[in-house]
C-alpha cells in the first residue's frame, strides 16, 4: 500500500477511533468487531486466560481500553513492541487477565456462549438495530479494514479476516445496511477479504459508520477528479478537432497551390477567387474565421460551399481526390 493510501486509511482510523458509542449496546458490537480482526484469545504459562488486541494503531488500543472500562468496569495493560518483519515499525498490545473478566467481556459481547464455546461468526443478537450494525462495521474497518487515497484512479474498501465463516456473515451484514459486498480468498495466505469497489457505495458506507470528515474528503476528491477528468476530455476533444482543422486547410492549401502554378486563380468567378486567396494566405484558419475575413462577411456553411466548389475545380487539374464530402467536413470550422 503507497504512503498516501496508507495515510488516508491511518486518517480515517483514527477518525473512527475518537468515536465513542453512546448506548451499551453499540459498544458491545464495536468491541465484538475488533476482537474477531485484531484479537485473539490464549493462555498463559500459569494457565490463565488472556484476551490480546493487536494493532500498529495506538488510537484503536486507546478505545478499547475506554470501551473495556467504561462499560465492563475492567482494566487492561498495554504494551509496545516492535516488529522487525514490519520494518521496525511499532505495535501496540493491550492485554486483559483474568478468566472471570475475560469470559465476562467475550459473552457480553456474543463471542462465548453461556457453554464457554467460541462463536466464529457474527452474533445476530449485536446487530439487530441500525445504529449497532454501523457499530459493528466501524469495529471492523478499525480491526482491520483499509481505503485506497481517494486521489487514485481505483476506489477500493477492503475488511480481511481469517475466518470464512464471519467473512460470510460480513457479507450478509453489509447487504442489510444495503452495500453489495464482494468476497474473495486469498487461498497462499489463507484469508478472506471483503471488498467494495464502488466510489459512491464508499462513500454511503464511510458515512454508515460516521467517518464523516473522511467521506467529505473523498467526495472533494472525487469532485476534483471528475472536474479534470472533463477538462482533459473537452482539451483532448479540441486538440483532435483543431489537428483535423489542420491537416485538412493544409491539404486544401496543397491543392490550391498546385491548381495555381497550372491554371491561375485569376479565371475563378469572384467569389470563389476570394475563398482560394483567403485560404492560401490564412493556412491554419478555420472556415468560420476565413468567413469573417471575407468582404462582405459570410457564414462557415457558405464559407464552405464557395470552398468546395473552388477545390472541385481545382481536382480536374490535379487529379486529387475530392477531400470534403457532399455535407461538407464539420470539423474544419
């Protein structure tokens, strides 16, 4: 991932991470989504049950930690560490002891059943509502999700987990929230991503789970884009036409010039005299300009027809073929 992309994620992250779910119920479904992606579940030497979340995003161990004591009265102990396979780059630990507390926070949030069995997928009892669906998603994209900058050519979401049977049940989630989710599976690292690709569907799921500041952003990129992508397809536009303009007056001034060493244009009637001359000493004007240069001024269209007949004239003496059809050429105005 570029800099910029990975920026931008970072960014939106820590948008999401400031903010904070009003109701319990909310909190438990955003904590549920970041201990699927970024947790994980062991034992230590002493035999006792250790709940870890693990990220390179200090902003999401901070809410965790405001989640885990504001709504399970629990604490929790952070680390740092680095990782040379990631460049030396920090990650951030944050450690829950205690089986009690630790089976008391994985039920709560709809991972352990009262049989103390680990769910795989998605609780359905965490997203009954709206505003815990968009808490869910939003635990997701902070666990483990990522943006492509909004300034390259392709928009890309993308949420990766391990486990096929809640990468299913993502899918499903999102196509109730009303995003068409695609899924795909990287079977060399032994994942699943799912994935929207779709700028618009982007931008409706950054507002879903309230990274407003970086739905604006993208839309003002988007508009930008789009603002230039339309600049450079009318100059490209123009720049075809203006060439075609210009290969077909200098064809006409080839041919007009080789009519003249032959015949003359002084034997043309008047009007069409007048076209010849004003088209050999104006060779890249275009016909509505030749129009206006002519005394009295006259039209591209009449402009074209005196042109048409004078370079039909001209082609029994030089044997050219006819270069404006029996409409005339649009371009060459």
């Amino acid at each position: 991932m570029s800099q910029t992309a990975d920026s931008f994620s970072r960014r939106t992250k820590e948008e999401l991470a400031r903010r904070f779910p009003d109701a319990e119920c909310c909190a438990r479904a955003e904590l549920a989504a970041i201990i699927h992606t970024a947790g994980s579940l062991h034992f230590q030497a002493s035999h006792r049950l250790v709940l870890s979340v693990e990220s390179e995003n200090i902003f999401l161990l901070r809410k965790v930690f405001r989640l885990l004591k504001a709504f399970f009265q629990v604490r929790t102990e952070a680390y740092i560490k680095e990782t040379e396979r990631l460049g030396g780059r920090r990650r951030y630990s944050l450690h829950l002891r205690g089986e009690e507390r630790v089976k008391k926070v994985l039920m709560a949030c709809g991972i352990m059943t009262r049989r103390f069995e680990l769910e795989g997928g998605i609780n359905p009892s965490l997203v009954q509502n709206d505003c815990c669906r968009a808490a869910f998603l939003r635990g997701v994209l902070l666990g483990r999700g990522s943006i492509t900058d909004p300034q390259k050519s392709d928009y890309h979401l993308e949420l990766v987990t391990e486990s096929e049977e809640f990468a299913h049940g993502l899918v499903y989630l999102m196509d109730l929230c009303g995003f068409r989710a695609g899924l795909s599976v990287n079977r060399r690292k032994d994942f699943y991503v799912v994935y929207l690709k779709d700028a618009e569907a982007i931008g409706r799921f950054l507002s879903f789970v309230r990274a407003y500041t970086a739905y604006l952003r993208m839309e003002e990129m988007r508009i930008i884009k789009g603002m230039r992508e339309e600049v450079n397809r009318q100059v490209n536009c123009e720049t075809a036409n203006l060439e075609k303009t210009l290969r077909a007056a200098w064809k006409q001034v080839e041919i007009l010039s080789a009519f003249a060493g032959k015949a003359g244009l002084n034997n043309l009637p008047e009007k069409l005299r007048e076209a010849a001359f004003l088209r050999l000493e104006n060779p890249e004007a275009s016909l509505r300009e030749l129009g206006k240069m002519a005394v009295p001024p006259v039209s591209k269209s009449t402009m074209n027809y005196r042109m048409r007949r004078v370079l039909k004239i001209a082609k029994n003496f030089t044997g050219e073929k006819e270069i404006f059809s029996s409409k005339g050429n649009r371009n060459n105005g």
